[in-house]
C-alpha cells in the first residue's frame, strides 16, 4: 500500500464508517497519546525499565500503526500529501544531511 493509498483508505473509513474526522485539535492529542503508548512499550522492551505485565503482549506493530492512522487523518484534514511530503523531506535530508552523519565523529 502506497501512502496515497493509506491515505485515500483512511477517508473512506472515516467517511463511510467513522462518521466524520475529529477536529484537528483533538486528533493532535490522540496523536500525543499514541506516541505515548507505543514510547512506553519501546522504553520499557528495549529500555532499562522493567515490562509491565500488561504490555508484555502488545504489539509493536499495532501500536505504530496506531501513530500511522492517526498521523494520515491529520494529513487528509489539513490537504497534505503525504507521498509529495514525504520526498521533499528525503531531497532535503539528502541535501543538507549528505555527509553530516559520515562525518559525526560520535558515529564512528
């Protein structure tokens, strides 16, 4: 699936299923607290904290995807591209960024 794709399949969710978008404000906070729940899996899986039992199983995955779905409503409600985003974000890391993690000393 290409993120036009994700983000043409998330409208007709949203418009089909999920009556309408939320408002941009509040879909800012869901986003938050997406970011939230898939940090503290990462901290606590891969982190020095111990995993709660709780989230012993849950998926990673799901939880990015989570982060996904609402970072593509917030795309769709505000009429950005996240395909055309996207590579102007790549072209300007290749641009400025070109040597600076080659020559990042703490890298080496």
């Amino acid at each position: 699936m290409t993120l036009r794709n994700a983000q043409d399949t998330v409208d007709d969710w949203i418009k089909t299923i999920g009556v309408r978008y939320f408002g941009e404000l509040t879909n800012m906070a869901i986003l938050t607290e997406e970011v939230g729940e898939l940090a503290r899996i990462i901290a606590r899986r891969y982190g020095e904290q111990s995993e709660k039992e709780s989230d012993k199983n849950r998926d990673l995955g799901d939880e990015m995807a989570d982060v996904l779905w609402v970072l593509i409503c917030l795309a769709n409600q505000t009429g950005i591209d996240l395909t055309e985003a996207f590579a102007k974000n790549l072209e300007k890391k290749n641009t400025r960024d070109a040597t600076r993690h080659l020559d990042n000393e703490k890298l080496k």
